[in-house]
C-alpha cells in the first residue's frame, strides 16, 4: 500500500488566509480564522492526513453511478455538446481566465455562436469520439441541445448562455454521487439545465444527486478591479494569493478537483475560491479527504492539463506548472512523469486553453488511454509506460476550451473505493 504525509495547503497558505480575512467582515473573519488554522498548521508541522475508518455507504446494486478515481475500467461516460456553443460575453471573470491575445475575439463575438466553420468540425470530431469510445464497449450519453444565445437575467446580472461541451467542469462524480459544481462564469449560470434529465434519469436509478449552493454572482463575487493586461499580471497576482473570484460566497468549478480514491486534490484558481473547496471539504466528510495543492503558474482555468492522475501511484505533471507539494507523492513512491512538450502549432486557435491540453487525456482504464492523434510524442511516453494508446483527432474542440478529459465525465467505472495515501 502506498504510503504519503499529506499536507493540507501549500506554499501560499497563509498568504490566501490573510488575503481571504481581509475581503471578509464581521462574523466571517472569525469564521476564516477557524477554517484554514487546520491549513496553515499542518502546512507548518507537516501533519499527516487523518483518516477515519467509517466506510461510505454501499453504493445501491441497481445503481448506474459508480467511480472513484481517473483510472478504473470505464463503463459509462457523458460526453460533450458543441452544438450552438456561443462566446461569452467579455465579462471580468472572463477576462482573468483567458490569453489577452483573444481578448478582442470577445469582445467582438461575445453573445454570438463560435466562428460556424471551426464548430461544424469541432461538432464532428466529437461525434467520432463518441463512436471509438462505444467501439471500446462504453456507454455514452449526451446531454441535451439548447440555444446558449438566449439572453436572461437575474436580479444581480444578465448574460447569455455558453455551452454544454465540458460535463467535467460542471459535475464531479463521487462514489455514488453526482454533484453539481456551482461555476463562477456568468455564461454558465444555467449551464446545468442541459444536464438534467440525465441527472434525473440516474438519481431514479439509485445515484445520489447533490446541487452546491448556487452563488448569486452579483459583482461582490469578483474583484471587478482586478488589475490585468497581460498573462505575467495574472502570474504575479496569483502568486500572492489574489484571484479575480472573491470570498463573497461559495463557487468552484468541478475540473479543479481530480480524484484518487479517498483522496481528492483541488486548487484554488480563478474559478475556485476558498469558501467553495470548504463546502466541498465539508461535504465529502470524513469519508473523503480534500486537499489544496497548489502551483509554480496557477493560471490554468482548471486542474486536469497541469496535473492530472492516470494510476495508483501514476501522475502526469506539467513541467511548465510544477506542483509545490511534489515531493509528497515521490516520498510515498508514486512515479511523478513530465509529459513532453505539446506539439500543436502556435496558430492553432485555443480561445479558453493552452497547448497543454496534450496531457488533458482520458483514462479507459490503467492501460488504455484516448489520446491526440497528433500528439506523436505523449503518444510515445504512454507506450513506454506499458499503456496502449487510443487516438482520436479533436483539435478544433479543442479550441473551445478541452481536450479529452474535459469533454468528458465519467459516470461509471469498475472498481471500490481505496485509499492510496495511508
């Protein structure tokens, strides 16, 4: 059994405290205070994890939703939509999280569908994604089509709508249980509706469904002040524990989580703040242990292209964006691997992404990986891992923000929960 002290929090622990203390008032300083002590202090004492025996419910027999990690055998999945996917609006949170090289792309089209030609193709590399995957014997559901450019409103914003091509970003499926992340992008607010009916159909089947606390998002939500002309401002904010996402209530996206049995990672990013991980390390006690990590470059909207997890005592670890808690998983004898440098061209539009979405791969099981076709030399480092490669070409999806994790969530794999950190 693989053995890891776990640290809860990094590098910048204490810096995100007293940032988070200082945007609260009142009754939530103490609150602050209390919350992230058990970070700072095992952060500072190097603590190991607690863990507790108590056992997570059975999941039901008839149940369709069951998965604890990345790498189980894969037996059922939702996959994407880019149908009638439109430009978010040119909102702050938008601009935090995305190269300013696009910016006035948003700024032109924001409301207005994705360039028709770039969706067409984008439309149908997912649709041979799905068709390899159920010649690989899994189930794929879709979620629904919906016109994104309608335009609504809330007391506290208005907006039109995104897309549904990222099922990772809005649920995170834990045992038997589906929950749905809260988002932080206004564009996404009713992104979830394109979701339910599959949510109803596996709540009947026995799943559990749990829908975060759905955040206002009034302009409290964001720093709408947040001082940035170029992606170095970001780095520099960002290291001093300042995001365009404020503490004034709970919001995370479900990507910033990556899961290994009783242990699942998150960091704090621009669309995952504090007050949302606690929620969530709140909610998933004491059967499972969150833990913030934290990065060299935490610009990166989501977790899965700078580290993601692909096997018992396996992680992929961007070199570009090393992890400060590293040494934690090398002295608990896991394989820490720096996948190569990506080899999409520098003019391939990647309007929400980086090229490292090379690393952003789908484990079908601890041998079997959907890759990029064109990713020639990640194909090679599987290879020699022991692990059989299965290419699919999907550049232009990639261009609306995912590669192969994000445009996928997996719903049900074969496997029991585990602990790989005791």
């Amino acid at each position: 059994m693989l053995r890891v002290r776990c640290l809860r929090g990094g590098s910048r622990g204490a810096e995100a405290a007293h940032y988070i203390g200082s945007r609260l008032r009142g009754a939530f300083t103490g609150w602050v205070q209390r919350t992230f002590q058990s970070t700072q202090a095992a952060a500072a004492s190097q603590n190991t994890c607690a863990a507790d025996d108590k056992a997570p419910s059975p999941v039901p027999k008839d149940c369709l939703v069951c998965s604890y990690n990345e790498w189980d055998p894969l037996e059922e999945v939702i996959v994407g939509r880019a149908e009638n996917a439109c430009v978010p609006p040119f909102s702050v949170e938008v601009k935090a999280n995305t190269y300013e090289k696009y910016w006035g792309f948003y700024q032109k089209f924001g409301g207005h569908s994705f360039p028709k030609d770039h969706l067409k193709k984008a439309i149908a590399e997912i649709e041979e994604m799905c068709n390899i995957l159920k010649g690989e014997g899994v189930i794929v559901k879709r979620p629904d089509p919906i016109d994104w450019s309608v335009k609504y409103k809330t007391p506290d914003f208005e907006s039109t709508g995104m897309y549904a091509a990222m099922p990772r970003d809005i649920l995170l499926v834990v045992g038997n249980e589906i929950i749905e992340a809260p988002m932080a992008w206004r564009a996404r607010f009713f992104e979830y509706r394109a979701y339910r009916r599959l949510i109803k159909d596996y709540f009947n089947s026995g799943a559990k469904w749990t829908t975060a606390p759905k955040p206002t998002m009034a302009d409290e939500l964001y720093d709408q002040n947040y001082p940035i002309d170029s992606v170095e401002d970001r780095h520099k904010l960002a290291a001093q524990g300042k995001f365009v996402t404020t503490e004034f209530e709970p919001c995370f996206d479900a990507a910033d989580f990556i899961r290994a049995g009783r242990d699942i990672f998150v960091q704090r990013s621009q669309v995952t703040n504090h007050m949302g991980i606690e929620w969530m390390r709140r909610h998933l006690a004491p059967d499972y242990r969150v833990h913030i990590i934290s990065f060299k470059d935490p610009n990166p909207m989501h977790i899965d292209a700078t580290f993601n997890i692909i096997g018992p005592g396996l992680v992929l670890s961007n070199p570009d964006r090393p992890c400060h808690q590293i040494e934690l998983f090398k002295k608990a004898g896991w394989t820490v691997i720096q996948p190569p440098v990506p080899l999409i061209p520098d003019d391939h539009p990647l309007w929400m992404s980086s090229k490292w979405l090379s690393m952003n791969v789908l484990m079908l099981d601890e041998k079997r990986v959907m890759v990029d076709a064109n990713e020639t030399s990640i194909q090679k480092m599987f290879e020699k891992l022991g692990i059989s490669t299965i290419k699919v070409n999907i550049r232009h999806a990639n261009s609306l923000g995912g590669g192969f994790h994000c445009w996928t969530c997996d719903i049900r794999r074969r496997g029991t929960l585990q602990s790989y950190f005791d």
